[in-house]
C-alpha cells in the first residue's frame, strides 16, 4: 500500500521522465564543461559556512574532490595548487592523511619529483610518527636515482617505526 494517493502517484511516475532527462543532461554538461586547474572559485564560501558550522571535514572534502577533479580532467596540476590544497585541506582536518598520500602520488604520476618530494617532506612534518611519508618519499627519489638522499628518507622512517 502506497502512502500516496493515486492522483499522486500518477503525477510523479509522468515527471520521471523529465526528472531523468534534467540528470542525463546535466551529467553530459559536467562532463563536457572544462574544468579550471584550481578549485573553483566559490569553494572558499562554501567553506567558512561549513566551518561555521563544525562542518570542516565536510568543507576538507570538498577542497579535495575539487583538487582530484581537476587533477583527473587535466592530468597534471602544477605542484603548488596540490600542495596549497593539501596544506588547507590540512586546516580544516588535521587528522587526514590521503590528500597528502595520493597528492604525492599525483605529482610523481605526472613526473613532477620535486613537487612530490616537498609535499611528502611537509606531510612528513606534519605527521611526525607516521613512517609512510619519509618512506615514499625515499621511492620518489630512488625513483628518479638520488639514492644517497633516498637512504637518508628511509632511516628516518625506520626511526618512526
């Protein structure tokens, strides 16, 4: 049993249609609409509001999707938009990690190892009982056949453990 009455029903199963052509259309134009290589410029509104709200990982989340949707449609972003957006991200939710791990990762990905090193040092500042950062950092730098440097990351992330 339905706890709409009829009339109502029949209205909303005619406006499915509608409902769906609206969502198709506005997923093919976000899909095809360029994306800026920086978070888009009324996130720093959205954020003070959620702030405000004790709402800052919420606010971390969107710093983020922004970051990573940027980074997907132009497959590479210069190292001090993802390292900024991490360093704020940061801000706003101490406690998380991945935007400092996968950032790394982006900026090795798109073979920027200089980028990748300084965002993996301040990640390792920030989170100073934490192994992983020294240790992909040292992989970035072995990586790219600094190996001297290389061992120096690894010692001290033993030393973390």
């Amino acid at each position: 049993m339905s706890a709409l009455p009829a009339p109502y029903r029949s209205s909303l199963r005619s406006l499915a249609p509608l409902v769906f052509a609206g969502w198709a259309v506005a997923t093919v134009a976000a899909a095809v609409t360029p994306a800026s290589v920086h978070p888009p410029a009324t996130a720093p509104g959205a954020l003070a509001v959620w702030g405000a709200l004790g709402e800052s990982p919420r606010a971390a989340t969107m710093v983020w999707w922004s970051l990573a949707r940027s980074w997907v449609r132009h497959d590479a972003l210069p190292a001090h938009v993802l390292h900024d957006g991490a360093a704020r991200i940061h801000q706003l939710d101490p406690t998380w990690r991945t935007p400092w791990v996968i950032g790394g990762l982006m900026l090795q990905t798109q073979g920027d190892r200089d980028g990748a090193v300084a965002l993996l040092q301040d990640a390792a500042e920030r989170f100073p009982n934490d192994p992983w950062f020294p240790a992909a950092a040292a992989v970035v730098l072995r990586d790219a056949g600094d190996h001297d440097e290389a061992l120096q990351w690894l010692q001290q992330s033993r030393a973390r453990r």
